[in-house]
C-alpha cells in the first residue's frame, strides 16, 4: 500500500516485529508503513481509514475483531507472540521496545554470521523472535565462550540450536513455524 506510511518501521502497528523479520532483513519488504508492505493488509486499511494510529492499541475498539485467531498460523515470520508484543510495546511505551529489538537484532546478526551453517536461518529468527532478551543474552554468553568460538561452523551451530532449543523448552516454547493447511 503506497499510501500507507508510519514512522516507526520497525515494529508494525499490528503487532509483528518487522525489525526481526527475514524478509526485512533481506530488503525484500520496507516494514510496516514503508509504502511497500502487504497490499492486502487489513490492518493497515483499518489505519489508513482512521488516520490518526500508528499501533492498534492507540484505538479506542483494541482488540477488535481483527485480533481474534491472529496468533494462529505464521508466515516468514511468526506471528505467535503479536499480541503478546503490543501489549508489552504499549505497558513499556514504543522507545523502550525498539531498543529491546535493536538488542535483539544485534544477536541475531551473530547467530546468522557466525552459528549458522546453512540451515538454521528460520529457527534463528524464531528464536531471536519469541525469546526473551534476558534468556537470549544467556545463550549467548555461553556460545561465546573460546571453546565453543574455535569449533567448526557445523558443530558451533549445533549447539547453538540445542542451547536455544532448552531454554525454549523451559518457557514452553515452539521454536517452528506454524503454516496453515492449504
């Protein structure tokens, strides 16, 4: 939607964290408001109409309708905690979360440059997305560590996998995307 554009770029006014988001990363989508994003958005119709939001719980009918099942299925990028999200962007307030993306992001460029041997993109982003940042800072710390760091880029990135698959386990996390049946 060309006409669609926001300030904030890298969290949507819906809920996805765009800045952690593949498609982002690769250039293949401006983020939420870019003037590029998903042409069929309902969300981002509901705000053109309205004019006046640039999250969906600046409105007085959050949560509409639209929220029902949103968490439901996943893209490129998990949809899982996006209410979850702007819930907590709204309790902390927009600067303070960005600042937690921006971490965020910082460690996932780690992962993709340094733990990733070719397949591990996707549940990188899955983890990055869906952990908090204090358990993600956990994990990194101890793939930091000399005798991990000096292993071959197979074996760094097999544990990396199994360090962030335990902590998701103990949160209750699915590190998988979700994709609706066809």
């Amino acid at each position: 939607m060309k006409s669609f554009k926001r300030e904030n770029l890298l969290f949507s006014l819906c809920g996805l964290n765009c800045y952690l988001c593949p498609m982002y990363q690769d250039k293949y989508c401006p983020g939420c408001g870019g003037g590029q994003g998903n042409q069929s958005c309902a969300i981002a119709k509901c705000s053109i109409e309205k004019k006046t939001y640039q999250y969906c719980y600046e409105c007085e009918k959050f949560p509409c309708e639209k929220y029902n099942n949103i968490d439901n299925y996943d893209s490129f990028i998990t949809h899982k905690h996006r209410y979850k999200d702007i819930e907590l962007a709204k309790k902390m307030g927009i600067e303070k979360y960005n600042q937690i993306l921006k971490e965020k992001r910082k460690y996932l460029k780690i992962l993709l440059e340094n733990f990733n041997s070719g397949r591990q993109k996707t549940f990188f982003y899955l983890a990055i997305n869906l952990l908090d940042l204090e358990d993600i800072e956990n994990v990194m710390l101890q793939l930091n560590r000399k005798e991990i760091m000096t292993k071959a880029l197979k074996d760094k990135s097999e544990i990396a996998v199994k360090l962030f698959q335990k902590v998701a386990q103990q949160r209750n996390i699915e590190l998988k995307l979700r994709r609706k049946a066809k």
